[in-house]
C-alpha cells in the first residue's frame, strides 16, 4: 500500500510529525506520526511523490533534505492552508489540510530558500534584533540617569554625553552603586555597537557577492542593505510573473482585515518599495537615499 502513494501532506514541529499520504485517487493510504529521527528514513522508503509541507519554521531545511531524496516538495503559505481545515486543529488535521491543498491547480507555493539565502536573512534579522537592544539600553541610560537630575538632548550624541557623567568620578549627582550599574549598560552598549558595525560589515559584502545585489544597487535609492534583503528574499524570481507580484509577496500593510461595520482600507506597501525601507538603506555606502523606483506601482 506504501508504494501506491502519490501525494503527502506533512505537518513538521521539534520533535513529532505527521503524515497524511493519500494515492492517485485520493484514497487514503498512510496516516501516521514520526519522531524527528525517523522522517528521513521513512521518506527514503518512498517512492518519488508530491510532498506539501507549510511554510514556517525549519520547513526550508526539511524540502532541502526531501528534495534531496528524489521527492517534488512545495512549500505553502499557511494562510492557504487554513481554508482546507475540515475539524478541530490538530497536527493529524493540519496534514490533512496540507495534503488536500498542495494539489490545487491555483495554489502559490513559497520558493525553497538555499542555506546561503537563509544564512543573509539571518544576518537581518539579527541586525533589526542588535538595533533594537541598541535603542534599549540607551532609554535605560536615560531614564536611570534621568532620576539624579542627568539629562542629555536627544540623539547619539546626547549618549555620549551621558557617558562622559557617568566615568567622570568627580561627578557627585552619581552614587557608587548606580555608577557600577551604569557601567555595565555602558559595557553592554559598547558590545552592542561593534556587532552593528561588524554585521554591517557582512551585509555590505553580501550584497557584492552575487551579480543580482550589484545590479541592484545600481538603482537610485537601493543600498546594499535594502540590495542584500532583496536578493536573500526572493529565492527564484520566476516564480513571480512581474515585479508587482514579487512586491505583493511581501506586503507589510496589503492584508484586507476588514467588514462591512469595520471598513479598514488595505495599503499595499512593500517591505522593499516602503519609505523607510529606502531610507535605511540610506545609511549604508553607496545609498542615495529616499527615492521612488516604482516597483510597486
């Protein structure tokens, strides 16, 4: 029976998956649980067939080693998968879900993304979490300095002045102890600012490695940051049929949530034709700051 089956959806965690596998006319033939260490074996055991898994955590990983082993894997959206949910979610449900919905003819299926694509992302990602600890600890200097009559106008160049109050040991407004403290939000913030320059470093040369991200900052108001994002997004560009659809991919303000009582008009906006997209990418070499490229129009 194992060897009838064409198509499967596969519903990946940490630890325990689910397989619901179903042959050519749509009868169910396989319909259990794996552990982690058994999901390669038990695919190897396969014939090749169509394997359907949700886009999300690791699931790039697992259509790697899948597609690997011979098997046609296409990764989906999980918000089209939810409409195919017939009961209550659970993980034999949702593998279900998956199996029915990777053979719509009509389905978009999420490009399988190479460890070096995944590797930039990551390099974005900890850039936007090293910036935001950046402006954390320095509201912290703030607003603890602020509590001894320390104050300093907005800005880096406010922190800095800020520094300079809390080593100066001749400075009475500071107690000892809140000095100690001090020093170690100055520490952390020192560490903070190095890796932001360091990973700027790499994203700079990320975005001259390949031709795609130097033809992409040929563009008026495209950086190396934005031209980096861009080609570590977008795994194939054929699977887009114009630049608008490669834009609607990643909409951050386009999702209609909205209702008769509650109208909310959708802005379809771009994470690479948004203003401060551009802007950021300013502050990178070679940027020219904001200026509208049209790809979304």
């Amino acid at each position: 029976m194992m060897g009838n089956v064409t198509t499967i959806g596969l519903d990946i965690a940490k630890s325990v998956f689910q397989v619901h596998g179903v042959d050519a006319a749509g009868e169910i033939v396989v319909r259990r649980k794996l552990t982690r260490g058994r999901v390669l074996a038990f695919f190897e055991s396969l014939p090749r067939c169509l394997v359907g898994i949700e886009a999300c955590s690791s699931s790039h990983y697992w259509a790697r080693e899948l597609t690997a082993r011979g098997h046609d894997v296409r990764l989906l959206p999980a918000q089209y998968v939810k409409p195919y949910l017939k009961r209550q979610k659970n993980d034999a449900a949702d593998a279900e879900a998956i199996c029915e919905a990777v053979t719509r003819p009509t389905m978009r299926f999420v490009p399988v993304k190479s460890p070096e694509q995944q590797s930039v992302m990551m390099l974005h990602r900890v850039r936007l979490m090293l910036n935001r600890q950046r402006t954390q600890i320095s509201n912290a200097l703030r607003a603890h300095l602020s509590e001894f009559g320390v104050v300093a106008p907005i800005g880096r160049n406010g922190i800095e002045q800020l520094l300079v109050v809390v080593n100066d040991e001749s400075d009475a407004r500071i107690p000892a102890d809140a000095r100690v403290c001090l020093r170690m939000l100055e520490a952390q913030l020192r560490v903070v600012k190095e890796q932001i320059l360091e990973n700027d470093r790499r994203v700079r040369a990320s975005a001259r490695e390949t031709e795609l991200g130097r033809r992409l900052m040929e563009i008026p108001g495209v950086g190396p940051l934005l031209a980096s994002a861009f080609v570590a997004t977008v795994a194939d560009a054929h699977a887009f049929k114009s630049g608008s659809g490669s834009c609607r991919s990643r909409i951050l303000a386009g999702a209609r949530r909205s209702s008769a009582a509650f109208p909310r008009p959708a802005i379809a906006i771009c994470d690479s034709c948004s203003w401060s997209a551009r802007w950021r990418s300013s502050a990178m070499p070679n940027g020219t700051g904001p200026g509208g490229h049209g790809w979304c129009s």
